[in-house]
C-alpha cells in the first residue's frame, strides 16, 4: 500500500515537522518514484532535524546510484566526520572511490566498512578490492 504510505508520511511531516524519521521515510517514497531531487531535498531536512543516520546514509546512495561519484565521496566523508563508525557509508565510500580509480583508498575504506560490520557482503567487497578483481557498481 505503498500510495497510502506516503499519504500518511507526508501528513506526518505536517503534524511533526521538526521530527526526522518522516521527512526520512517520505524521502525514500519519493525515491522509490525516481523523484530524486525531491528525495534529497527529504533526506536533507531529516538530517537538519536530527542528524539521522539513515538520511546521511540514503543521500550517499542516491547521489552513487545517480552516477555522481565524486559527490557521494565527497558526501561520504564529509558524513563520516559525524558518524565514523557507520559500516554503509564507508561502503559507500569505497564504492565512490573505486568507480573514480582511486582503488587503493576504496580498499582502505572496504576495509574499515568491513571492521566495523564483519558481514558477508563487507568480507567479499573488502576481498575482491585486496585481490585486484572487478567490484559490480551499478
């Protein structure tokens, strides 16, 4: 139901306008309809509220997702400044700089992701950089 989804998180935004999570939530309904300026500008004012991670991590995605490598790097760091033990957006990161060449500092930040979140996905990211294999970006 995703239509009334976004009805009630954009009449959440109006009865709690200084909250995060809705202005979050509604972002990432306007980004599920390709609106992604709208969605940025959504994420942005979660992260005005209250800092939230989510929105820090969901802007990263969406500048890396449109393409815009050097903004989600820049973004990325800018972000881990706040939030230095956030696993995504060193992945991010890593991602941002691998698909600029910069392979050894997308290493390094695979690396980190994969400390802070010993997951499968990490190992293999963090793997596959050491190695010297491809790493899919799209």
């Amino acid at each position: 139901k995703f239509e009334e989804a976004k009805t009630h998180f954009a009449n959440s935004t109006k009865i709690a306008p200084f909250w995060w999570t809705n202005w979050n939530n509604l972002g990432v309904m306007i980004e599920r309809e390709k609106d992604y300026e709208k969605a940025l500008n959504y994420y942005q004012k979660a992260i005005d509220n209250g800092k939230y991670y989510l929105a820090y991590e969901n802007i990263a995605k969406l500048l890396f997702i449109q393409g815009k490598s050097k903004e989600a790097k820049e973004f990325s760091e800018n972000s881990l400044k706040i939030l230095p033990n956030n696993s995504n957006l060193w992945l991010i990161l890593s991602y941002s700089d691998y698909r600029l060449g910069n392979k050894y500092i997308a290493l390094q930040a695979a690396k980190n992701a994969f400390i802070l979140l010993p997951s499968q996905q990490n190992y293999n990211i963090y793997n596959r950089l050491k190695d010297n294999l491809p790493l899919e970006t799209n």
